[in-house]
C-alpha cells in the first residue's frame, strides 16, 4: 500500500499533467482525465471529482483550456481542447522540465545513498531490479534520440552561419 503522503507528491504538477493529457488526447472530459491521472500515479492518487472540475474551471478562467459541450442523449458532457495559451504554457513547462530531469536524477542518487548510510535501503528483488532496468534504459533511450536531434540542429545552424 502506498504512504499517504505520497498523495501530496502529485499536487503540485497536477495542472501541468491536465495540460498534458488533454494535449495529447486532442480533447478529453473530466472523467477521462481523471482515469489518466489515476494511471500515471499507478494509483497512488485520484483527485476528487469535486477538485478536478474546480482545476479545470479555473484553467478556463486563465484561458488555458476551452470547454466544448456535447449531449448524449440527455446528458451533459464537457470537453476540453488546449488554447494557443495552454500550448505556450506547455512549450514553456517542457522546456523546464527537461532541465529538472537531470536535477533529479541527481536527487534521486543522493537520496537512495543517503537512505543507505541512514540504514532505511533495501534490498531490491530481481523483478524490481528488471523494472528499474527497463525505466532506466527508456530514459536513455529517450535522452539520447533528444541528444543526436539537438546536435543536428546545432550543426545545422553552424551551416547555415557559415553559408551565410
């Protein structure tokens, strides 16, 4: 069973991951997005229907997300689709968040040495091992693909400095 803190883990970056479900879906309603959050915590958390739809008004407010209703049959059903602002506040948000992986990776390392010394480690079963593998190598995976691109663009506006 999870800790209940880790609940709290999840309350910060909460509207960026709306902004993200709803961005990659296109569109999505509340109740979509409330099964995606619940999978991305693996569980961990879910929002109270009565907090999301106050996240989602308030992100119409601001402008970040358009509200489209739909009818089926004769119930209500709201959808919503990013604005040009909530895609600038993605572009923005992404950008961030490529340089905070690195910082906590970093963290990540310090705090499972830190936990050693402490004598709260443990000893990782081998499935548990094998799944860390697995993330470890996505990431590399992903990292390296965004590494080669960069580079090429940077090789190509030495070119064209150079042409010019």
């Amino acid at each position: 069973m999870a800790v209940p803190s880790m609940r709290n883990m999840f309350l910060a970056p909460i509207r960026h991951l709306i902004l993200v479900i709803v961005g990659f879906k296109g569109e999505a309603h509340g109740y979509e997005i409330l099964k995606e959050i619940e999978k991305i915590s693996q569980g961990t958390w879910k929002p109270s229907h009565g907090n999301l739809y106050n996240m989602l008004s308030k992100m119409v407010e601001e402008g970040l997300l358009e509200p489209k209703e739909e009818y089926h049959g004769k119930r209500k059903l709201i959808k919503y689709t990013l604005t040009e602002k909530g895609w600038e506040y993605l572009r923005e948000a992404n950008e961030l968040t490529l340089q905070s992986l690195y910082i906590a990776v970093q963290y990540h390392e310090a705090l499972r040495k830190k936990l050693e010394e402490l004598g709260y480690g443990r000893e990782l079963a081998k499935e548990a091992i094998e799944e860390y593998l697995k993330i470890l190598d996505r990431v590399c995976e992903i990292l390296n693909a965004k590494r080669k691109a960069l580079r090429e663009m940077l090789e190509a506006k030495k070119k064209g400095e150079e042409e010019a």
